[in-house]
C-alpha cells in the first residue's frame, strides 16, 4: 500500500478510540498529524501516548471560528494540509419521548455541522493545492435504526448523503471524500464477559476494536484508493449484511424499559 510519508493530516477526534489509532496508523508512515479534540485530558492522554510529531488542538468542531483556527495552524505548520479525518462524535441513547430539543442539537451540531465545517475548511485549503482526501465516519445507523439513537442516526444519515454529495463537488479540485461505516467497535470500557456476549451478533464472531478501523481508514487515504471516491466502506464483520437474531440483539428492548406498547401522548 502507497502511503506517502510526507502526508499533512489532521484528525478531528483524534484524540481518542478511532481517531486516536487512525492518527497512530499516520505517524507509523511518517505523516504530520494535528490531532483536534474538545477534551484536554483526552489530548493530553494522546499526546503522550503518540509522542513527538502531532499538534495537538483543542478545538470545539462546532465553532466555525476555532475549526478556521485550526485549519489555518496546522497547514502553516505543515506547509499545506492533503488529510483530513473526521472522527469526533457523540452518542446518547435515549428512547424517542425522551429526546430533548438540547440532545436533538447536541448530536446533529457535532456529528454533523462539525463534519460539515472541517471538511468545507480542510477542503478550500487542500483544493488551492489541487489534492486532498477527506474521511468521513458513519455508522451501520445510517441505513439500519439503532433503538433509542434518532438524533445519532439521523446525523449519520446526514453523513452519508454528505459524502457523496461532497465527493461531487470536489472531485474537479482533486480532493477525494469517503466514508467508513464502523461496526460494533470496542473503543469504550466494557467487561470481556460482555464484549464476548455483544460479539455473538457479528457474523465474525467478535467486536471490532480500533485497529480493524485504522488498516481501511490508511487505505482510503492512499494513493492505491485514487479513484475511490463518494464511497461508504462498510468495516463490521458482516453485521449489517445479516437478519439480525433476538436472543442476541445489541439495543434490545429491555435496554430501553420505557419502550413498549404505545402508552399514549407524551
Ligand atoms: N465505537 C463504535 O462502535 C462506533 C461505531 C460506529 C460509528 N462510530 C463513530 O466513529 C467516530 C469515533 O467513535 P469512537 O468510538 O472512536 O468515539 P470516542 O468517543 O472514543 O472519540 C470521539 C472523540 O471526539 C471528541 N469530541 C466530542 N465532541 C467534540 C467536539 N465538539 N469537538 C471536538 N472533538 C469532540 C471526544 O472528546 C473524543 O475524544 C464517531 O463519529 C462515532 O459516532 C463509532
């Protein structure tokens, strides 16, 4: 695999799970890399663990401000900017009559306004160059509802649709735009007794963790993908090609105990 050792990254999230490994994947082939991430301790936790080479940037991706910021430090720093990962995010589960107006914005403002503002930056600056790649993260929730995840699966959708209609716009500048659609992947704190019960679903027999996202989020990104674009490549295990078995479902019914029969109105 062509993994150009001069690559200029920035990863959102990149401070932790996915974005954490990707930005690993990176460093190991000699790229730069600008891990931006809202948490400090996160940053602090990844810049240690990642050591010399990555810029770490407190940024709040939702802010059009400190994402230009951003955007603007790293390709200064670097001489230019040609990657771009976009791995912040947030879930919370709650069933439907329970979603707040707060939740509804909270999800959609970084899941998606947050993807939206960093690739319309990122992009402007890799399309004055004439190159770039950009990765998106979606989820099987895109096209398969998760139980109590409607704003997390809307914003996913939203993913999905922005990809391709990005893919579009920016192919004539030279700039790639993909998604990965991660399955069940361990990068929370869960027993092993639980992982083993949760990897039952998966055709493959186990939980995804962060490495199995970082080896196709490395190929995307290099040149052996140059003529992949507006793609969403499924990384699961075989989760979503499946009819799903009750005894082992991951959002079961009883997660969600106020979700039952129609209880009138809320
Ligand atoms: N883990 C999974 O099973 C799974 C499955 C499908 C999709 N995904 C998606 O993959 C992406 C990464 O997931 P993960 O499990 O690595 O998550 P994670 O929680 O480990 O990492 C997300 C990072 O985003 C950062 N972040 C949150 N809000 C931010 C903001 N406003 N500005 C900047 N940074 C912010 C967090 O501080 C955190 O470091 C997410 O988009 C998630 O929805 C995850």
């Amino acid at each position: 695999m062509t993994v150009a050792s001069d690559r200029k990254a920035i990863v959102t999230g990149g401070a932790s799970g996915f974005g954490l490994e990707i930005s690993r994947r990176l460093r190991e082939s000699g790229a730069r890399v600008a891990i931006v991430d809202i948490s400090q301790d996160h940053l602090a936790h990844a810049t240690s663990a990642l050591g010399p080479g990555v810029l770490p940037l407190q940024v709040d991706v939702r802010s059009t401000q400190s994402v230009r910021d951003a955007v603007r430090t790293a390709t200064a720093k670097f001489g230019g900017l040609d990657t771009l990962v976009i791995s912040a995010g947030v879930i919370h589960i709650k069933p439907l009559e329970d979603v707040t107006e707060a939740d509804w914005d909270l999800t959609l403002d970084v899941n998606l306004k947050g993807a939206f503002l960093c690739s319309h930056r990122a992009g402007r600056s890799m399309a004055e160059r004439g190159r770039g790649v950009i990765l998106h993260m979606s989820s099987g929730g895109a096209t398969r509802a998760h139980r109590g995840n409607v704003a997390y699966d809307a914003s996913k959708g939203g993913i999905e649709a922005m990809t391709r209609a990005m893919a579009l716009d920016l192919a004539p500048y030279g700039i790639r735009v993909n998604a990965i659609v991660p399955g069940l992947i361990r990068t929370y704190d869960i027993s092993e007794e639980a992982a083993a019960e949760r990897g039952k679903v998966v055709p493959m027999g186990r939980l995804g963790d962060a490495e199995d996202l970082a080896g196709p989020a490395a190929f995307l990104a290099s040149e052996d993908a140059r003529y992949i674009t507006g793609a969403c490549l499924v990384v699961d295990g075989g989760v979503l090609v499946q009819q799903r078995s009750p005894a082992v479902e991951t959002f079961p019914l009883d997660r969600f105990p106020h979700i039952g029969p129609f209880r009138g109105p809320w």
